[in-house]
C-alpha cells in the first residue's frame, strides 16, 4: 500500500492531513459552462491559489496539462453521465484505473448516488474500482450523495451518514459528499466514517456563505473540501481558494478568511 501513501501525499497536504480540492469534470454533465472554457486558465488560478488537486476527465490530462506554472495533483474521474440523458442520477463507468495510472493521474474518482434506481450498479462499480486501487496503489475518492425516489432531502443527517460509511467500507480513500448543515450534525458523519471526509461546495452561493460552510465543515471533522463552482466561477478564483486554505491548512475563521477577498 506504500504507492497508495506515496500518492495520497501529492492531493492531501502532508503537513496538516488536509485537502482542497477543485472538481472540474462538469464538462461532461453541463457542457463548456464559464469556468471551463478556458480549463488550462482555470487550473493555473486554482493551483496558485493552494488548491492541492483537481479532478476531471481524461480530457483534463488530455487537454489540460499546462507544462508549467505550479503543480497540482490530478485525480483522474471514472464515472459520467449528462444532463440531458434519461436519467442523470445514473452513473456510468467511462475509464479505468489503469488507464488513469498510465496518464499520470494520482488518485481516481467515482460518482455514486445512493438511493437512486441504478444505485446497486454504482455501488457494484464502486466495488470493483476499489479493488483495482488496492491492486495498483491507487487512491480512490468516493463522491457519494444521497439522490433517489426514497431521498426527500440530500442533506438528511442519516442518509449522508449512511452513505460515507458505505464508501469507506467498500475500499474508498476519502469521501466527498454533502454538508448537514451545521457542525454538529457532521461531526456525526465523520466520526461514523473512518476514512477522510472532504465536503462538496454545493450549488453557486456568494462568498461569504461558502466559507462559513467551510469552517463549519472543518469544525465538524471534515478532511477539506471540494468546491468547484464555486471557486472556478468566482470572478478570481485563485483569491477564493486562498481564503479557503486560510481556514482549512491555518485554522482560522471565516471572518479572516474573508479579508482576502475585501482587499
């Protein structure tokens, strides 16, 4: 398992334990929305501003490889599915593990959206994918959001509790998914998951509403974040991701955090 150590130190800090991380895979889901016309622009911003690893597609590595600037760790996505196909919520595999290496990714990404119809697929890919990483060395995020006809609300403490523990018994790494919306209630989820817990950034929000889910967040146990319309679509994406490192990799408030952006 030392590759999985070895890898795990390039897209989590290995001085405080935590991550940020910038999603940029909605190409494939929402098409070239702002952000990610330009991906190489994007992915010099955020790497500037600390984030410590970006996911995508093969066409990030494909694409997105700059040959300069600072260096950023890549997780490689396996899952996809579209907006406009007959049923988002379904994931499919669309890449391997292998492949991923031979790219030079990381650590791998799947989707899964537990509660949905095609959830027990997601969950055998889930599966199957964590087993190739042990094998490989491979660090495996798992995107895991409650989404489906039983789920009223995805934020629900026991159904998020619910799915980061089914990652982390499947052989995930580190766990992304939602925020409960306090810091108590999540220090549930992250005591109930031995693995790393990061937060999805959720939906666009102004400024000072995702950083003071970032500090509730890291009060809460998590691991770090992974925001990405958020950061990619703010106005200066490298100022938003410095403010979220001041709070994640210093420990400090969001009201401090927010003076990097008033400046």
């Amino acid at each position: 398992m030392r590759g999985k150590e070895i890898r795990l130190e390039r897209i989590m800090d290995r001085n405080t334990g935590r991550t940020i991380i910038v999603p940029l895979d909605h190409g494939v889901t929402l098409g070239p929305i702002p952000g990610l016309v330009d991906v190489g622009r994007t992915i010099d911003l955020v790497a500037e501003g600390g984030a410590n690893a970006v996911i995508g597609h093969v066409g990030l590595a494909l694409h997105g490889h700059r040959g300069h600037g600072r260096d950023v760790g890549l997780i490689m996505h396996l899952s996809a599915s579209t907006s406009i196909g007959p049923d988002p919520n379904d994931k499919v595999l669309v890449n391997t593990v292998t492949n991923a290496l031979k790219m030079g990714a990381d650590g791998v990404s799947v989707h899964i959206n537990v509660g949905a119809d095609s959830e027990a697929r997601m969950l055998e890919d889930l599966g199957r994918v964590a087993v190739a990483c042990m094998e490989w060395g491979m660090p495996l995020l798992a995107m895991m959001y409650p989404r489906g006809r039983k789920v009223v609300d995805e934020h629900d403490l026991e159904s998020v509790k619910l799915s980061a523990r089914v990652a982390a018994e499947l052989g995930a790494d580190i766990v992304k998914t939602v925020y409960t919306g306090d810091a108590d209630s999540f220090r549930e989820v992250t005591q109930g998951c031995p693995v790393p817990v990061v937060v999805a950034g959720g939906s666009k929000t102004d400024e000072r509403a995702i950083l003071d889910l970032v500090e509730g967040a890291m009060e809460g146990g998590a691991a770090g974040i992974s925001i990405g319309r958020n950061a990619f679509q703010h106005p200066a994406p490298d100022r938003l991701i410095r403010a979220a490192a001041l709070i994640i990799h210093e420990g400090r408030s969001a009201e401090e955090a927010m003076e990097i952006l008033r400046t």
